[in-house]
C-alpha cells in the first residue's frame, strides 16, 4: 500500500464530490442571480460571488494556478472595472426599469442556444483526449502559462483593448452627463439683463 492511499487528505473522494456538487448549486443559483436581477450593483456583486464559486471549484480539482488566475484576472479586474463603469456612469443603486427590456425570451432562447452549442464543441473537442495520469501534471504552472503565451496571447491582448475601451467609453459617458447636468442647471431668469448692458436705455 502506498503511502498516499495510507494517508488520506482532508476530505475522502466523496467528500470532494459532494463540496464541488455544493459549490457548484452555489454558483449556479449566484449566476441565476447575476442575469435575473434589476439592480445593476447588486448583479455585480452576484458576479462576484460566481466567479469566487468557479475559483472554488477550481481549487476542488487541485488546479490552484487557475483558481488564483480566476481571483485576480476575473475577480480583481474585471469586476472592479465593471464596477468602476456603474460609478462612472452614475448607474442608479436601486432598481432600474432599463434593465428590462422586455425581451426575456429571446435572450433565454439566445443563452439556451449559446449552452447546447458550448456544452457540443467541448464534448466534440474532448471526446477522443486522454489524461496521462502517470505522466507530466497537465494543469502545471509551466504548461499553463506555455500553453497561454503561445497560443492564446491574441485573445489575452483583444481581451485587455476590450476592457480598456469600456472604462475609456465610461469615462467619456461620466463626462458628457457631467456636461448636460451642467447646460440644464443653468438658470434662466426670463427678463434677466446681461452684465455691462444695465444702464443701456
């Protein structure tokens, strides 16, 4: 016998099953949350909460360099730029009857249709691919980040141009209500003269 299978971790196999099927439900229903709700802030705070769930669920299949990715990347950037975006904008906290379009059953038959088509590309995509579990970790850091600076570096980059170009245009939709709040605060006093003009006869 081994001196793993002599020693078991923490949690047995079952354990570790039932955590991510918890985790999981978890993440779901925060997901749930994120697409459902009217207030903007609060699905923010819900995406949080489900990215967290999938940084979880990544530490659960002993894949921590991805779980700390998803932290920092999604987490800690993406969120708080989104963020970032709802101040600037001046996003109302509480509800918003725009974020209702009305169109609840397209979109649910766009998001169904998006699911069927990744759920068959994946399974189309792996469906022949084995894990050498005697060889090389396949989730180690140096293969991860082989596999990332070599064929993945243009989506990585058109992903940052993305993100940069929706704080810029957040900031430039801060400015121009900044700009319009100023125009329509200005007073008009009907019959008001102007400075220089009050002794004209």
């Amino acid at each position: 016998m081994s001196l793993a299978a002599a020693s078991p971790g923490f949690l047995s196999p079952t354990g570790v099953e039932i955590a991510f099927l918890l985790v999981g439900l978890v993440t779901f229903g925060a997901a749930l949350v994120t697409v459902t709700t009217r207030q903007l802030v609060h699905a923010a705070l819900w995406l949080v909460v489900t990215l967290g769930g999938l940084a979880v669920e990544y530490l659960l299949l002993t894949a921590e360099f991805i779980a700390w990715v998803q932290v920092l990347i999604y987490v800690g950037s993406v969120v708080v730029l989104l963020l970032f975006g709802l101040m600037l904008t001046r996003a109302p906290i509480g509800r918003s009857p725009d974020a209702d379009s009305g169109n609840r059953w397209a979109a649910l038959g766009v998001a169904l249709a998006s699911a069927v088509a990744l759920v068959w590309v994946v399974v189309d995509a792996f469906r022949t691919t084995w894990i050498d579990l005697d060889g090389a970790a396949a989730g180690s850091t140096a293969v991860t980040g082989a596999s990332l600076f070599q064929n993945w570096v243009l989506p990585f980059e058109a992903l940052s141009v993305l993100l940069l170009a929706a704080l810029v245009g957040a900031i430039v939709l801060s400015r121009k209500a900044k700009a319009n709040a100023a125009t329509t605060n200005t007073p008009n006093i009907p019959g008001a003269t102007k400075p220089g003009k009050e002794g004209a006869l």
